[in-house]
C-alpha cells in the first residue's frame, strides 16, 4: 500500500498531496502548483524553502546547495526533498507560468553558429503548425537516445517570429556538447532532427513589477537573458536596466555588438562587461574581476531592485549571499538559473 502524506503551504494555505516515492517538486507540480526550481538534481539550490513542521529525507544532493547545517535547521530542497509526515511548508509560489503546459516537441537544427571556438548559437526550426508557448527566460530539455536529458535556456523572446535560438558552451567530454562540436561521430549537423521537452523552469520577468533591474550573466548564462531584455524592449516595458556580462577574456563577449546596439536602443539601459582573466594582449580598459562584485560596487544598495542572475552555482550563490546581506536586496527579488554540469554534481 502507498503511504500519502499532506503538503500545506504556509502563506497561501494552498494543500496538496504526496506520495512516497515522489518528491515535494513532483508532487507539487503534479497538482498544478508551481515552485521554484532550477536543475532538479539538488545542485543549484533555487527550490530551497523551509520545513516548518513534519520531516523529510533527502536524495543526493551538493552540500552547496544545502549543508548539513541547514538541513538541522530545518531547510530542504523541494526538488530531492520526500516527505515522511504531514508537511506544513514556508515556499514562495510562482504564479506567471501555471497555465502554459510542458510539451514533447521535434525540431529541426536551421543553423549552427560558432562566434567563439567554444560557444555555439544553435537555431531550432519547429514544424509549421507548431506554436510552442513559453515565458523569457525558461529552458528546455533535449531528449538524448540513450534516455538521459541535456538542459540549455531558450535565448529568444516569446513574441519574436522565427527560430528558437540556443546557446552552447563546448564542455570537453560532454555527452551533448561534443556532439554539438563534432566531437562525435557522427556529430550534430544542419537539418538534423531533435526532440526536447519543455518550457521548465522559474526565471522569467516579473512583470507586475516596476522596479529597476539588475540582470548578472557569467558566460552563456547570458542567453536567458537576452530573452528575457529582448522581450522587455519588445513589449515596451519602462524599467530601468543594469547589465552585467562576466566572461574570462574579451573574446568571450559573444554577442557584445548586439549589447552595445542595446545601450544605444533601449531608454535607461547600461551595459557593463566584466572581463576576470584578461592577458596584456587583450588591451582590455574596462571593468575587471567578478562579474556580481561589479554590481555590488555600482548598487550597493539594492533595496529597490530586482536581480536575475545566471551562470554557474558558485556564482549565483556569492551574489545571493552578498546582495541580500551587503546590499539589502529583499529576499523575494533575487531570481536565478544555476547553469548545472556534471562537476556541479558533488554530493555529500
């Protein structure tokens, strides 16, 4: 016999059920509640909420995303996180996205890109009668042959016509990227079809709000919020809007024209590009080091902003900790996606 427990969500009082096999994100998302999360495998930690009463046990997960320390204080990760009592929760609730359903949809590869040696612009063409709904900012999941998944951000606006654009950083040994690089054989070619699953995931514009916003990219976590900038401008959205950009060298800055276009486009718009490992030969005369240390120096203050951070955890985690306890920023307007891989994936 399954055994079920009860979920109550504490500010809305909103409840929900579960099963012993599932986890508090399944459970939840089965019943069309929508929660934080971002890599799903206990990596990122975007999904963290708090058990106020009941218990719960955890799958493997990073000790970066939830310590020991946090756990003996009651802090759980929804995404690897089963219940083995009755649960009262502290969560916050995402409402945006509840009516957009997630989809197997085929797609053909229209263009490959490669701005840089190591980051490929894919572009995916979908059937004709196809109309694959999603917010700025969310991700899909590529359906790989051998039954494992490979997950990238969605680097177009919803309302843009066309191709849906991807970003891919070449990861020496990845399963996925190789392939994209023709590390393979065979390899990823023009015309190929694909399948992926999606839209998933909780970044995305809050645009209920009218506060200015502070987006950090690290590397190609920068393709999520090209949707999201893309989508503002298109929409007309009237919020003033810092840019951060990190990469290691110049070189990196893949798409640094289409930014600068954005400066001289978009009203109360700056990009700030961060470069933390320029050679001499680089003659870069622009901001260096950490790309979140940036911001923090220009906004020391953040009380009355948004953040959307991406790039890799270590990164989303120093500019969560510093921005809310250096800075100010209320806890509910950091919004971040971890760009999750297989190093990431250190369990305790």
């Amino acid at each position: 016999m399954r055994v079920s427990y009860q979920i109550t969500l504490k500010s809305s009082g909103k409840q929900f059920s579960i099963q012993e096999d599932e986890t508090i994100l399944e459970a939840a998302s089965r019943q069309n509640i929508n929660l934080p999360y971002g890599c799903k495998n206990g990596a990122c930690g975007s999904c963290i909420g708090k058990v106020i009463d009941g218990r719960v046990r955890h799958d493997q997960h990073s000790q970066a995303a939830l310590s020991s320390a946090d756990e003996v204080s009651g802090f759980a990760l929804f995404c690897c996180a089963h219940a083995e009592s009755d649960l009262l929760l502290e969560a916050r609730e995402i409402h945006r996205n509840s009516d957009i359903a997630i989809r197997k949809v085929p797609c053909r590869i229209n263009a490959i890109l490669r701005p840089t040696t190591d980051v490929a612009i894919l572009k995916l063409q979908l059937p004709a009668a196809e109309r694959f709904q999603f917010l700025a900012g969310q991700y899909i999941e590529f359906l790989l042959k051998d039954g494992q998944r490979r997950a990238y951000s969605l680097a177009t606006a919803p309302s843009q016509e066309g191709a849906l654009e991807l970003h891919i950083k070449h990861l020496p040994g990845g399963l996925f990227t190789d392939f994209v690089f023709g590390k393979t054989s065979p390899s990823l070619k023009e015309k190929d079809i694909l399948r992926f699953e999606g839209p998933m995931g909780s970044f995305f514009l809050r645009d209920e709000s009218k506060k200015p916003i502070i987006f950090v990219a690290a590397g190609t976590g920068f393709a999520p919020i090209k949707a999201i900038i893309e989508e503002i401008h298109l929409k007309n959205i009237g919020r003033p809007i810092s840019l951060y950009w990190g990469v290691r060298r110049p070189n990196d800055l893949y798409l640094n024209s289409l930014c600068q276009d954005w400066a001289k486009a978009i009203k109360d718009f700056q990009y700030i590009p961060v470069i933390s490992d320029a050679l001499p030969e680089d003659a870069w005369t622009g901001r260096i080091g950490l790309v979140h240390k940036a911001a923090l120096q220009d906004h020391p203050d953040m009380g009355n902003h948004q953040v959307y951070a991406c790039g890799a955890p270590v990164m989303i985690n120093a500019a969560h900790k510093e921005f809310t306890n250096l800075c100010h920023l209320p806890e509910d307007e950091f919004f971040a996606d971890s760009f999750v891989n297989a190093s990431d994936l250190a369990v305790n």
